[in-house]
C-alpha cells in the first residue's frame, strides 16, 4: 500500500475509533463523511492581463501547455488534470463531467 494510501486509511481509521464514538456520545452530528473524499484540490491563477499565469503555469508543469505573448491569449478558463491522455474538452462537456470540479 502506498504512503498515500496509508495515511488516508490512519485519518478514516482515528475519525471511525475517535471522533465517531464521542460525536455519537454527545449527539453531535459530523459534517464529514469519512469514507467519501473531498475531490481533488484546486488552483485558480488570477492576476491581471499579461502578468504572467500562464508562464507559471507552464513552468510548473515543465512543458508549454499554455500559450502566452504580449497580447491576451486566453479569454476564458482552463482545467488542467492528471491523467493518461492529453484531451481537449468544450465548455458542456467540462461542466457536466462528473470527475470535474
């Protein structure tokens, strides 16, 4: 089992043995469900017109995924995510993909 994946079963294992029991003890009811994941974390890169987002962000990534250059050259929103194939979805498509935030 990976590092990962052991910390996460410790963090569901000590809410399940303590904080479960006691939430239950005192009628409280928890807002989180242990076993459910909050979904992937998110970045959002604002800044002003040419102030450098996409160079950042290509520069993390290590690869020109971005285009950049003087003028704007991006009016609306990107999703980057991990995955096993480069794909270019349209905006429908995005916002109703279930494993898309």
């Amino acid at each position: 089992m990976s590092q990962d994946l052991q910390i996460s079963q410790k963090v569901i294992d000590t809410y399940d043995q303590a904080l479960r029991p006691i939430a239950e003890k005192l009628s409280f009811e928890l807002p989180v469900q242990a076993r459910e994941p909050a979904g992937f974390p998110s970045v959002l890169c604002l800044g002003n017109h040419s102030s450098g987002k996409s160079s950042f962000i290509n520069h993390l990534l290590g690869e020109d995924i971005q285009k950049t250059g003087l003028a704007p050259t991006d009016d609306g929103f990107t999703i980057i995510t991990h995955g096993s194939q480069r794909e270019s979805l349209d905006g429908h498509t995005v916002t109703s993909h279930p494993s898309l935030p």
